[in-house]
C-alpha cells in the first residue's frame, strides 16, 4: 500500500464522494482537517482516516504532504491555497475555483510564487459517459457536429428549505450558472473546442434564494457548431440517472443521444438508432467522476504532464460563465 501523500480540508456534503475515491487509489489521504473537529473526526472514522486536525497551518506542519485536496466553500479557497503554496504543497481544489476571476488569478499567482502545481477539481468531463462520447466525436461516430442540446435538471429546489445537502447555496447571489451550469460549460469546452460567443436568459423560480435557478446559454463556436444548455433544479429528469440530464448532438454524418443513466445511442445519417456497448460505472460519484479525477491529477504531478483543468485553462471556463451574467443582465450577444 503507498504511504499517505496527500491531506484533504473541508469535511462537507462533497468530501465524501472525495474520500471515498482516493481510498480507492491506494488510501493516499492520511489527514484530514475541519474547523468544526467533531465533524472531522466523524468523517475520518467513517473513512478510516487516523489523523484529525482543526486547523490547517497545524496539518500541513505537522504532515508536510505533497498536496492539499481543498473540498471548502469558493470563498475559502485562495486563503487556504495560499497556505499550501508557502509550503511548497501542490494544490487540488474544488469548483467553484473562486467567487471572482481576480480572486483566480490572484490563486494561481500564490501557486506559480511557491513553485507549486495547481489543478482545478473540475470533474465532470470526467464522468465516464462523457469520456466516452469524446472518444465516439474523435472517432468521427457522427461525422462533424453541428448542433448539441444539454439538458440538466435536479428536483431539489422548488422546496420549502431547498438543496438539503448544501443549504447555503440558497445564499449565493450566482448560483445555478457559477455553481453547477458551470460543469457543463467546462465540459462543452472538452468535447467542442473554445465557444466564440454566448447568448444567455436566466430566472428565479424560488423565491426563498438569493441567485438565478434556470438558465438558457446558447454557445456558438467558429464555424458551423451551436448548442443549447438548458438548465433548471426544480424539475424532475425524464428518466432517472446518474447524469443528471441528457444530451443530444447532431453531425453531418449522424446524430448521438447520451441519457441520463449513461447509455448512449447513435444513428448513423439514413441509418437505424442502435445502442453503443459500453462498460457504464456502477461504483463511486457519476460515472465515478471524482476517481477518474484524482487518477489524473496523481498521473500528472508523477509525469509532469499538462493538467486538463490546470488554473491557467479554467479561466476559459470562468469567462464562460462571466460572459453568461453579462449576456444574462444586458441581454445581449457576448463574444468571449
């Protein structure tokens, strides 16, 4: 078994489907910390984590891992990666990367002064149905795309105290685009290329939140490619799934469906639909998106090799949902 390298903060909702990943990867957390102590000692009994500590400086003092995986709150973010980075610690953390781009850039400035390494948790593309349709696109399945529809949908917020699981997301001034939109926006840039321009609606259903809970982005990108993300949390998936929505793609030479448990359909053009054999997951968080993100980050601090969501590339994705807002509050057309 490898010896423990790295420590993880923020013992909340998310950092279960976290743990429960890297102790698949040869247990390689062996510390974790939570300002709230109880809750770090709970959490580190469930996962069989033997060290626990309530402050982050005392951690990574007493540890000195190779890198810090930060599962907190945005805002918490650039305090504690700045931390890391004095220490010559490597940094893996959690989306939203920061409340603001500047914010950003100011985490990626600590990393590159301490000589450390920086991945955004960004895990959706890494959800396996999504690796999977990037590799039938490359394989030229259905010619070249034209079109995309992405649906999202999570019945938890049209409730009286809704998101049970995180419920401070009913005081995000942004919320459905910066906090989980911004997953497909990411992973649009994954399986597409780089946007060109963005056209985007948004609206509040409920009430009782501070931010947005349905949006519409058009993406359009050079040539002939555009596509929709249409997302709400208040209504129920057509079918019921890990993906929590569905997407739909049109090529010039077929046209591809991905539903929400992760089967995905082709139809070649003037052909019959047919059903694309694959090994679906059937461990860990969506398509078991948290291991396949961490095997990549560990892959690359071993190699040296690119990270995909290293600070420096998910800016692109953060101008995404910068240009989403601006298009949103001035209805119009924004070029990225």
């Amino acid at each position: 078994m490898a010896q423990p390298v790295g420590c993880l903060v923020g013992c909340g909702f998310f950092a279960q489907f976290q743990m429960e990943a890297w102790n698949r990867l040869d247990r390689v957390v062996g510390a974790v910390c939570d300002m709230d102590e109880a809750k770090a000692r709970q959490f580190a009994q469930k996962h069989g984590v033997e060290r626990v500590y309530a402050n982050l400086d005392t951690m990574l003092d007493t540890e000195k891992p190779r890198f810090l995986d930060i599962v907190t709150r945005p805002e918490q973010h650039l305090p504690m990666a700045s931390v890391a980075a004095a220490r010559g610690i490597h940094v893996f953390c959690q989306k939203p990367f920061a409340p603001t781009i500047a914010e950003a850039r100011e985490i990626i400035r600590v990393c590159d002064a301490g000589g450390v390494r920086l991945m955004v948790n960004e895990n959706f593309r890494w959800q396996a149905w999504y690796r999977e349709v990037k590799k039938l696109l490359d394989s030229g399945a259905i010619g070249d795309p034209f079109s995309f529809r992405w649906l999202h949908r999570a019945n938890d917020g049209l409730l009286e105290k809704p998101y049970p699981n995180q419920p401070y997301f009913v005081h995000y001034p942004r919320f459905l685009i910066y906090e989980t939109l911004v997953h497909y926006l990411d992973s649009a840039r994954y399986l597409f290329g780089e946007p060109a321009a963005v056209t985007c609606v948004t609206s509040r259903v409920n009430p009782r939140i501070a931010g947005e809970d349905l949006a519409l982005i058009t993406l359009q990108f050079p040539g002939t490619l555009a596509g929709v993300i249409d997302g709400n949390r208040f209504s129920p998936l057509d079918e019921p799934g890990d993906a929590m929505g569905n997407l739909r793609i049109d090529g010039s030479a077929g046209s591809l469906w991905m539903l929400a448990d992760g089967r995905i359909q082709v139809e070649p053009r003037g052909d019959q639909r047919r059903s694309h054999q694959w090994d679906i997951p059937t461990i860990g968080y969506r398509g078991d998106a948290c291991y396949g993100t961490q095997k990549h980050f560990l892959e690359c601090l071993e190699s040296g090799a690119e990270f995909e969501t290293g600070g420096e590339d998910y800016l692109r994705t953060m101008a995404l949902v910068e240009a989403c807002y601006t298009s949103a509050a001035e209805r119009r057309f924004v070029t990225v």
